[in-house]
C-alpha cells in the first residue's frame, strides 16, 4: 500500500498529515524526512503507539494513543 499512497500523496513540502491507525509510524517518519510539515498519528493500540513514540522520537511526529472510534 506504501507506493500508493506516496502517490496520492505526492510532494511532502509544508503538508500536515493525520495517519488513523498508524501502525508502528514508520511511513510518518519517512513522509517528515521529506519535507512534511507536521505527522500526527492515532492509533488504538497502546503497545503500538508507543513503538510508534519510539519511531518518531528523534522527529516533530507526534502519536496519540486511543481509539479512532472515540477520537475527537
């Protein structure tokens, strides 16, 4: 799925993202290596979001831990 969303994504430069259910953050890292502006990640796993916290730990990423049905 990786290449596809690149795609639609297209250039990074100055674009803030909001990744639901973003997994271990890897793509969040790489999208912020790139140019974007800002990486928001949710995800409902509190064990993935902090393996998520420790990929984005050197980046402006940031992760929070709930549930996409009761985010707000």
């Amino acid at each position: 799925e990786k290449p596809v969303v690149m795609d639609l994504i297209g250039l990074m430069t100055d674009k803030r993202i909001l990744d639901l259910g973003c997994g271990d953050a890897v793509i969040g890292r790489e999208l912020l290596h790139q140019g974007a502006a800002s990486y928001v990640g949710v995800e409902g796993s509190h064990k993935m979001a902090a393996v998520a916290r420790q990929t984005l730990a050197d980046t402006s990423g940031q992760i929070i831990a709930q549930r996409i049905e009761d985010w707000t």
